[in-house]
C-alpha cells in the first residue's frame, strides 16, 4: 500500500465493519479522526466504495464479508505499515463467532502485530503474547463503532470508539 505522505513518522488508520449500508456513519467518523487510512472489514463491500469515491485522496483497504459477492477477492489480507505487520478479514472464514482462536492462529502465522476482523458486530479486544487481537464492532448498528489506529515506529496503539462520541469505549498502547 502507498500512502502519501512527507515526513510523517506515524499513521493514523480507521477500521470499519459490518457498515450494512450505513455511510453516514461512516463519513462522520472520518470527518472526525481525519484518517490516513482506511481499512474496511467486510459486509457491504460497496459502502468503501462510495467512501473512496467520496474522499478520493484517502487510501482505503477492503476484504468482503459474508453479505458480500467478491468472488475475486481475497478473504485474508496482510498489509505491513510504518513497519508493523496487520493482518485482517471479515471472521467469517475464522469462525469468529465461536471462538477468536483460528483468527489469532491466523495473526500468530503471518507474524503480524495485529489481526482484525468483524462479523460479530460485537467490539472485543485482547492481547495474545505480543499479538493484538482487536474487531472494532459495527459501523452500522447501534450503537456504532469503529476502531482507530496509531502506528509509529513498529508499533501499534488504538482505541475503539462510538460514532459521534468522544468517550472512548476501549483504549489499548
């Protein structure tokens, strides 16, 4: 991935899921962090679309998830930034549902950072080892939610957050 950028020695990423049409939300929330970028976790595919088509600058980064047709498209994807290793998908395939297990395997066996996903439209956060295992809830329910990111140096920091919320709902460093 190529974001354009002099100078900055950190990255601010947005991660949305399970948006479910709701685009508002989504603009909201990107108004309100400015974003360097951002990565979309699946269920509805077209709403990253008509993001990027909304903020042509801004680089935007999508797996789809199980309400999505995206035959050609990855399921998994892995994305080094500012030196950290992240890896995401929707959950589905990982069963995520039952068990975040076979995701955090996934995250242990790409050496990433960190490993997203969403499908359960539930925020959850925990850390395995040295391994960030984070999903960010639902964009487009309620209430809304969506991760944000710092990576600098290597490492990771974030937190996740309500849409037109200042609070916090959890914080990691």
């Amino acid at each position: 991935i190529c974001v354009q950028r002099q100078e900055v020695t950190s990255l601010k990423v947005i991660v949305f899921s399970d948006s479910h049409g709701d685009l508002n939300h989504m603009i909201a929330a990107v108004e309100q962090e400015e974003p360097d970028l951002v990565l979309h976790l699946g269920d509805y595919w077209e709403d990253a679309r008509e993001l990027s088509w909304m903020y042509p600058e801004l680089a935007i980064e999508q797996v789809p998830g199980n309400c999505d047709w995206q035959p050609d498209a990855p399921l998994e994807r892995v994305l080094t930034l500012e030196g950290c290793r992240i890896t995401f998908c929707h959950g589905h395939s990982r069963g995520v549902k039952q068990s975040y297990r076979a995701l955090t395997h996934l995250g242990q066996d790409t050496e990433a950072a960190m490993v997203l996903c969403g499908h359960t439209h539930q925020v959850h956060y925990e850390k395995r080892g040295s391994l960030h295992v984070l999903n960010p809830g639902a964009v487009g329910r309620n209430p809304p939610t969506y991760g944000v990111l710092q990576v600098e140096q290597g490492k990771i920091k974030g937190k996740i957050k309500r849409v037109f919320s200042e609070e916090d709902i959890i914080c990691f460093c």
